[in-house]
C-alpha cells in the first residue's frame, strides 16, 4: 500500500509541477490533490476490505 501512496503522490508531484512549474501556488495544489488522493485510496481501502 505504501508503494501505491508513494507512486501516486510522485505522480501528482510531476504534474503539478508540469502545469505550474514555480508559481507560487503549486505547492498549495500539490497539497490538496495529494489529500484528495490520499482520501480516495482510503475510502477505496475500506471498501476492499469489507468485499473480503
């Protein structure tokens, strides 16, 4: 699970910083699309879980 949290922020991360490059903001939006992430693989974790 570690894996997949870590490729997913390493994604976010390179996006973020295609988009934005060094603006001001990108830290702020690399912030929230990480926690929404993070959130969905929760919920999705919980949710496998209870299927088993």
């Amino acid at each position: 699970m570690l894996v997949l949290i870590w490729f997913v922020v390493c994604i976010i991360f390179a996006f973020v910083q295609l988009i934005l490059g060094s603006s001001g903001h990108a830290l702020e939006v690399f912030a929230v699309l990480t926690a929404i992430a993070l959130f969905i693989i929760h919920k999705l974790k919980g949710k496998i879980r209870i299927q088993k």
